[in-house]
C-alpha cells in the first residue's frame, strides 16, 4: 500500500506540470497508471478490484514482491500458458478405408501421417518405395480393433482401447460365467459338426438310394432284352429256310447287341441317366418287327409281354402304340448300336 500511494503522488505531481496535455490525455494517463498500480497490488487486493478483461486476456509478467519472497502467488498460476485442446487421433474402421490413403496422388501425404500413439512421423522409410508394396503391407501399419495408424515401434505394442475393454471385461466376469461360456462353446462345436455329418450322410444316403434306384431300372430293361433275344434266337431257328428266317436272324443279331450294351449299364454304366432309351427303343422296334414276321408274341405267366416302364408316364410311350414297319421297308442298319 506503501508503494501504492507513492507511485500515485508521483504521477500527481507530473501531471501538474505538464500543462500542455489535454484532458483527454490526463485521464488516459491516470487510467493506464492505475492499472499499472493494479499489476502489484497484494492477492487481498486483487479480491476487491478485479481486473479488466483486456488485462485478464494478455498476460503479464509481474516482477517478485519482497513481501512475498519466494512463495508462487496465484496470479502466477492464472497466467499460465494454455496448450489448447488435444488433437483427435484418425481412425479408420476398415482396411479399404487405409487403402484408400495409399492410392499414388495420396501416397506422400500417407508417408507423412503420424503414429497414433507416440505421435511421430510413421511412414516416412515408405517414401522411396513402391505404393503396391506398401499396400500388400497394410495389416502391420494399422491396427484392427481401434482402427489407428501405428509406427513400428507401436506396431505390437500400443494403447489399444478394445483390448483394455475386454481385459477390463474378462477381470469383471467371474471364473464360473467362463467356465460354463466356455463348455457352451464345446458343445456348440459338437453340435454343429453332428448337424454336418448328419447333413452329408444324409446325402450320401439320397445318392445311393438314387444310384439303387437307377440301377434296379436298368436291370429291369436288361431282362426283357434278354428274354426279347433269346425268343427272337429261337424263332429264326425254328424259322423255315429262305428271306423271312435271314431277316430274323438279322433281327436277333441287333438284339443281341442291344442286350449286350444294356447289361454293360448295369454293371458299369456310362450314361448319366437311369436307362439307354435310345437303345430300348432299338429293341422295341425289332420285336415288333419280328413279331411282324412270326405273327407270335412272348407270353410271361400267361400274360402278353409289356414293353411299357412302369416309372415311365403313358403319353411318353406313345411311340410303342405306331404300327410296325412294314417287312420290305424294314432298315436293319439303323438296328445296330453304334
């Protein structure tokens, strides 16, 4: 207080003196010496009189006080310099996201990114180097979970705050929750490899049902070619000498054939469907042609034999109903397989 009011009659009486500062210049005078005053007043002080928000804007540098010595006074603490808010770390949720930085008009600016978690120039070693090698090298420069960009010193060791959720999470869940998590997981697997084994024995199954299926249809075939050659065989001997006997002959040599080639499905097929339609329809025609010439039929039990398949709808077998060639138009060539 003192010092205070010396300063003030001194710069009293200056103003006295000079007569020829206006007014207007007096009080700017006294306003700036007042609030040089302030800047050594006591902390007590500063409680009553406040100061001004230009003054609490622009910092100051106030000299030490004797009576204060060496102890930090608030103002000191008030003036300290202000850093500003952190700056936001980036994040890239996908690595399509982190491709998209290492395109060639962007890859310098991605040599230039900083680490995420030391905050130094990462990629700065890939600036000589090729884009495309860099990009085949994207799952060692980002991180996965928290999606930043890491150097190579905090490639494996970093802050990752995913990692400390589910460690803070696994230190919370208690040893039996983990213990029964763990065994519904087992179980879980077990079931899904019974339902797989399950699903492929049951395909195995409809498979084989299927090739049973198509083999029984081709043993059906075969037996009535063979019981259609061996009747044809027998009427050509029984058959008096001359052009009607050569033609059942011919007749039973194309059957013959025939019987041979449905057999071999049997055992070894070749086609991908249940039976040779073409050469049962090869066999059809030469019974009805010999049957044609004979004017007899094959008698099973008493009852006419029926070339129908009974897998087979009936309007699909109307070719079996068409008359029988006649004997002079008859083409034996076209009776052979091929």
């Amino acid at each position: 207080k003192a010092l205070r009011r010396t300063r003030s009659d001194a710069a009293q009486q200056q103003v006295r003196k000079s007569h020829l500062i206006p007014n207007l210049s007096k009080a700017s005078t006294n306003t700036s010496l007042l609030h040089s005053n302030a800047a050594f007043t006591s902390p007590m002080s500063e409680q009553v009189a406040s100061p001004s928000s230009e003054q609490a804007s622009s910092p100051t540098t106030q000299p030490p006080s004797p009576n204060t010595g060496t102890a930090a006074s608030p103002a000191g603490s008030a003036n300290a310099p202000d850093t500003g808010p952190t700056k936001a770390v980036a994040r890239y949720a996908t690595e399509a996201d982190v491709l998209a930085l290492m395109t060639n008009d962007k890859f310098k600016k991605f040599c230039k990114k900083k680490c995420g978690e030391c905050g130094c120039v990462a990629f700065k070693r890939f600036a000589k180097m090729s884009p495309l090698v860099v990009r085949a090298r994207v799952g060692s420069l980002w991180c996965q979970k928290c999606g930043r960009l890491l150097c190579e010193a905090h490639r494996n060791q970093h802050s990752c705050e995913m990692e400390m959720e589910e460690l803070e999470r696994r230190r919370r869940v208690d040893v039996d929750a983990i213990r029964e998590g763990i065994k519904r997981q087992e179980e879980e697997k077990e079931q899904r490899a019974a339902d797989a084994d399950a699903l492929k024995r049951a395909e195995a199954g409809a498979k084989a049902a299927r090739y049973r299926m198509w083999k029984d249809r081709r043993r059906h075939v075969a037996g009535i070619s063979s019981s259609v050659a061996s009747m044809v065989q027998r009427w050509s001997v029984q058959a008096d000498a001359g052009r009607k006997r050569d033609r059942l002959l011919d007749i039973y040599t194309s059957c013959n054939r025939i019987n041979l080639r449905l057999w071999n499905e049997v055992s070894q097929p070749e086609i991908l469907s249940d039976v040779d339609m073409d050469a049962w329809k090869r066999l059809c025609r030469n019974y009805a042609g010999a049957c044609a010439l004979t004017g007899l039929v094959i008698l099973v039990e008493g009852v006419e034999l029926d070339l129908r398949l009974p897998w087979l709808r009936d309007e699909d077998q109307d070719w079996l109903d068409a008359p029988p060639p006649d004997a002079n138009e008859v083409d034996l060539s076209t009776a052979d397989p091929p």
